[in-house]
C-alpha cells in the first residue's frame, strides 16, 4: 500500500515564538523518521511545564538533537511529492518556516490540514483519533506518534472506502 506523506513538527512552546524541538515525517511506504533538534543559537523561547510532556529537557536536546540544517537536509531527500498531510497546516508551516529561516531557504513543501484531508465531522475525527491513541497507546505530546495516528487514520478511512457497498 503506498501512503500520502505526513509531517508533525513539536514545539518548545505553544507560543508563536516557540521553536521546533522534533521533527517527524513519513515516507510512502509508512515508514516514520524523527529526530530531535538542536536549538538555533537564537531560539530562545522554552515553556519548562511541557518539559514532563514532551519527555525531553532543553540539555537533552542540546546533546542528542541533531542540527537543524542536518534535519532539513534529510527531511528534504525524503520528500517524494512536496505534499505534507498534517494536524495543523498554519502552525507546523510556521515551525517549518523557522528552521529553514536558520538558513535562509525557503520550504518548498505544500501542507494539507487534517480537516482537509480526513473527511469526517470533527467530532467524528476527534473520537477516531482518540480510539487510535489508546488502542495503540500513543502520546498526543511526541511527534513520532502523531504521524502514526495520523497514517492509522488514513489507512482506516481507506480501506473503510474499499469495503464499503457503494464502491462495489
């Protein structure tokens, strides 16, 4: 089965000034990358409160983080159509936008919101998204496990449309 691509950039804040911290994408195939990141020297902005939910602290990542432009790099070779199925189109284009600003490039990647791509109601959505996390305990705080929801989510959508009497 080949998927669409996904993408979840986490935040060191749920300000505007917050900087990405994770990246996590997949391939066509299903595949999930991640990777922490390294602060630029210029991001500065760090909410200490979601420290417990995203697992990590500001030292791990200075540590284990790779650097920004690494993980652009990287992101980049992956992208096999330019276009990225996402939460949130607005806010993780702006956590895209800042890590290739560290750069001066500009992304050339399209995001899709989740309001686009799945089409249920929201409330429907939300109760989906809600059975996927706890069948497969996943945290709404990493992005690895977003982009799983996320790929769970549109393989159950389709493979609902594939069994469905109208597509007979």
């Amino acid at each position: 089965m080949e998927y669409p691509q996904f993408l979840v950039i986490d935040a060191s804040s749920f300000e505007l000034d917050g900087h990405p911290i994770a990246i996590a994408w997949s391939l066509t195939d299903g595949t999930i990358k991640s990777t922490l990141l390294q602060p630029e020297e210029n991001w500065h902005e760090w909410d200490a409160g979601l420290e417990d939910l995203h697992g990590m602290t500001q030292e791990i990542l200075i540590q284990s983080g790779e650097p920004v432009w690494e993980a652009v790099k990287e992101f980049e070779f992956d992208c096999e159509n330019s276009i990225y199925l996402v939460q949130d189109a607005e806010r993780t284009m702006e956590l895209l936008e800042r890590m290739y600003d560290a750069y001066d490039k500009e992304p050339a990647s399209d995001l899709i919101g989740i309001h686009e791509w799945h089409p249920s109601e929201t409330e429907e959505r939300y109760q989906m998204m809600e059975d996927i996390r706890s069948d497969l305990e996943l945290s709404p705080y990493r992005c690895e496990d977003n982009v799983r929801l996320m790929l769970e989510m549109w393989a159950r959508v389709n493979d609902a449309k594939h069994r469905s009497p109208a597509s007979d």
